[in-house]
C-alpha cells in the first residue's frame, strides 16, 4: 500500500527572534512551542515565512522559552521580526491515516502558545 504525506503538527505566526548565521544548523524552538505542537527535537521541519516568501526545511532543536531562531544557511531566509508557519509531516499508511490528530499551534507575538488544536 502507497504511503502519503500528511501534517502532524504546525507552530502557525511564530515571531523570529534571532538569526545565527554562525552556527551549524537547525532551528531553536521554545520547548512549550515543541510540547503543544507534538514536534520532537532532530525532527525535520518546514518553516515558511510570511514576511518574504523563503521556504525552507530544517531539523528542530530545543531553544529557549520565547525563542524561535534560525541557525546556520537558515538565518539567510528570515530576519528577527519576521513571522513563520513551522509544519511536521509524516508519511503514513491509510491505517495510520485514521488515527491522526495534528496539533495546530497558534502563536501569541510573544512565541507563547494562545490557542491550539489536537
């Protein structure tokens, strides 16, 4: 059986709150963004910025509480400031399908959880 691709969890309106073209990679995210969002730390991720368009994908990793910086070539797609839809997805079976529940995560301008789905 074919396997499709589907969301597991959003992190939608996130605010940049830094850019570290110096480090090696990745993107930080507040540890209450991950937890309400169900996305794991080394998971890829998508992050599309509202601001300019860029596209990129990435691997999250455990930032600080309000943080949400991007790390190394990241830090060229966005600048501090600039909104971001964070997604996960998964390829799942028809089976799997049945069960899922994504989480959508809204985001206060202060990268706190304000409202969310599961």
């Amino acid at each position: 059986m074919a396997l499709r691709c589907f969301m597991l969890g959003k992190i939608h309106r996130a605010t940049i709150t830094a850019a570290r073209v110096d480090y090696e990679g990745s993107l930080s995210i507040c540890p209450d963004l991950l937890a309400a969002s169900g996305i794991l730390p080394h998971e890829r991720v998508d992050v599309y910025n509202l601001e300019n368009g860029e596209r990129l994908q990435t691997y999250a990793i455990v930032g600080n509480h309000g943080e949400v910086c991007l790390n190394g070539a990241a830090a060229l797609k966005g600048s501090p400031g600039h909104k971001v839809i964070i997604v996960a997805y998964a390829w799942l079976s028809q089976e799997e399908y049945s069960s899922l529940r994504p989480r959508v995560v809204m985001v206060d301008e202060n990268n706190k959880p304000a409202r969310q789905s599961e």
